[in-house]
C-alpha cells in the first residue's frame, strides 16, 4: 500500500478494490443505521463524509478498472438505503433525485479536471495540420497498442476533453466546472463507454 492505495505489479487493482468494498461495507452498515434516527439533510452529508469520500480517494487511477461495477453495485444500495426505496427500484432516477454522482460519473469528471488542469502536456489536432476540420481542436489521441494503456484515465482523459463541445471550455473554469458537474447529477452513467456513446447533441450544459 502507498497513501492508502493499493498497487499491484499487474496493475488489475484488485486489491485496492477489495480494500475500498470492506471500507465502503461498514459505512453502509452505518448509514443503514442512522436512516431512521437523523434527517435526510444530514444522513445525505453523512453519505459524502464517509462513504464517496473513500470511492473519490485516488479514483482516477482505478476508477475504470475491471472491477469498478463491485463498487457501484455497492453505492447502488446505498442510494437504495437514503431513498427508502426497493431493493429492485431502478437506480438512475434516485442518484438525480438525491443529486449524488455515480462512481462513474465522478470518475469522469475527475479526470476531465485532470486533463484540463496539465492541458499543456497535451497535442490539438490543429497542431498537426493547418486545415479547418471540425474536430481539429480535439486532442491529438496517441495510437497505443496495450489495453491497460487504452482505458487508463491519460487516454480517457483526451476522449472525454474531445467528447464534449467545444464552445464550453471558453466558459470561465469555474463557470465550466460547476455546469459539467450538474450535468453529470442529471445524467447517471454506469460506464465510461455508456458517456462516450451518446450523441454529442445531448451535451447541453
């Protein structure tokens, strides 16, 4: 372990998840607890003190692992548990209700700020060639052959900076940080390639 993150020679990340479920396991179990006795103000700031504190630690680096589905089949309960709802209720319109992020969708986000905060480490397209093409102010994506390489969150990075219009970088980084944020509260995602597959007409911020 290195600053409360697991890292493994292959880099799958199981370890690190097995640590966070038991972690997120005994949160679970208070918020389970304190449902009936606190009001849904504070169990909802007891959900982001003590339980997406510990998913949001480090995600970008395993938030797109393998087993990342184990963390949101487990924060899935726990909106359950804030929503009084059924166990068999569908999930999506709690996390938009309760505004709170799906682990995906905080992974997105904090990887798009990763990205735009070391922009200048990046290559336009724009760079490459003079010619006016419409994605010619998207990050130049490098051809890399390994999988782990594919999904880590530097190349995820670019494609979730190219997935989005343009037009909204020119907003003031506050102005955009705040906007893509509750974009991200209106549209839960369960996977990172559920984000990249929308059409980018349904990008409105």
């Amino acid at each position: 372990m290195f600053l409360g993150i697991w890292i493994q020679s292959n880099m799958t990340w199981s370890e690190h998840v097995d640590y966070v479920k038991s972690r997120l396991s005994r949160v679970t179990f208070l918020l389970r607890n304190l449902i009936n006795y606190v009001t849904p103000h504070y169990i909802r700031c007891a959900y982001f003190s003590f339980f997406q504190s510990i998913i949001r630690y480090g995600l970008i680096f395993w938030g797109n692992c393998s087993r990342i589905t184990e963390i949101l089949v487990l924060q899935k309960k726990v909106i359950r548990i804030l929503s009084k709802a059924n166990w068999l209720e569908h999930c999506k319109p709690l996390y938009i209700k309760l505004r709170i992020l799906t682990v995906t969708n905080l992974y997105i986000f904090d990887v798009l700020m990763y990205t735009l905060n070391n922009f200048n480490e990046y290559s336009l397209i724009s760079d490459t060639h003079a010619y006016n093409t419409r994605n010619n102010q998207n990050i130049q994506i490098p051809n890399v052959r390994l999988k782990k390489t594919q999904i880590s969150y530097k190349v995820l990075g670019m494609k979730i900076y190219n997935k989005l219009p343009k037009k909204y970088y020119m907003l003031p980084e506050d102005v955009f940080k705040e906007r893509f944020y509750k974009w991200l509260l209106n549209h839960p995602f369960y996977s990172v390639d559920e984000f990249l597959t929308i059409p980018i007409s349904n990008i409105i911020m």
